[in-house]
C-alpha cells in the first residue's frame, strides 16, 4: 500500500491552519538534533500505530509523516496508513523542507546522527591506515582491510560493531 505524498508547501499550510500533524519518524537521536518546529516524535524502530489511538474521522487533524529524505516512510506507507483516516507522506522529507527554505530547529550540541559518524570513522580509519601503510609498514593495509570486511559484514547483516561501539562513546550517552 501506498500512501499519497504532500509537497512541502501545502504541508507547511496546513501545520499553520491546525489541521495536520507532522510526525518525524527519524530516530531520536536525529530528531533532536533537527526538526521542524511541533513535529511529533515517533522513531520507526518504536513505531505503534495504536501510539495514534484517537479521533479518526473526517474532522481528525491529518497525520503526515516524515523522515530524513522520504525513504524511509515510503518504505513504511503501511504501518502508516493504519494510523489515521488522512495520512500523507511528506514529499522528499527533511530534506525538501529545508531546501524550500522552511525554517528548523537545530541543536548543534545534539551528536550527529549514528550513520555519519560510523562513515567519518571508517574513513578516517582507511586514510590513517593506507598513510602508515605509506609511510611506516606495508602491514597496516591490515587496517583499511579489517575496516572493509566490516563494512561488508555491517551491509550484509545489518549488524554494525562500529555502530555499537560509536553508541557508547560519552558524546552520544543520553543524561540519565
């Protein structure tokens, strides 16, 4: 199933006359650190449409959900669908918000996102390890290598140890 996407403009238009609630389905982590002003917060990996349990009908305000780029929620349109009677799909998501000039609330002091950083520090890895491969030992091409294989292992399985270890380093730790 296929929910209908809403260009960025009406959505904003709606969100200003009250009848449409928009609902970030990013993580946390990438909801905090920025989002459109009174987005809802509902991470897909603790998604539950009952979360949306409430006036159903024609009067209901509209639920159009949003991620990073509009992957993600047309990927999930079903679990969406079942949340309202006027779901929508925000046309190319956070991303076309902002480059149709739409204002966001941005908390640099929020990690950035778990993909960038596993990305900035498996290349920082390959660069360091190929300089000293140049520069001190041929046997540090072992480390680009063993960054390789787990990157592969990370597509094929979708886990990711990078991702883990990143995730407990003191800058991405939530305040208890």
């Amino acid at each position: 199933m296929t929910l209908p996407t809403m260009a960025v403009a009406q959505a904003k238009a709606w969100l200003e006359h009250g009848i449409a609630v928009l609902v970030d389905v990013r993580e946390a982590a990438e909801h905090a650190r920025e989002s459109v002003q009174g987005s809802v917060s509902m991470p897909l990996s603790r998604f539950d449409a009952d979360d949306f349990a409430g006036p159903h009908g024609p009067t209901a305000p509209a639920l159009i959900f949003h991620c990073q780029s509009g992957i993600r929620t047309a990927r999930n349109a079903e679990r969406f669908a079942a949340c309202a009677a006027r779901a929508y799909i925000l046309e190319g998501g956070l991303d076309a918000w902002k480059r149709a000039g739409f204002p966001t609330v941005v908390d640099k002091s929020k990690p950035i996102e778990m993909q960038r950083q596993v990305q900035i520090a498996a290349g920082s890895l390959v660069v360091a390890g190929l300089g000293l491969c140049a520069s001190v030992s041929h046997w540090f091409v072992f480390v680009p290598a063993f960054v390789g294989c787990g990157l592969l292992f990370a597509g094929a399985s979708g886990w990711c140890g990078m991702a883990r270890l990143l995730a407990v380093m003191p800058w991405n730790r939530t305040a208890a």
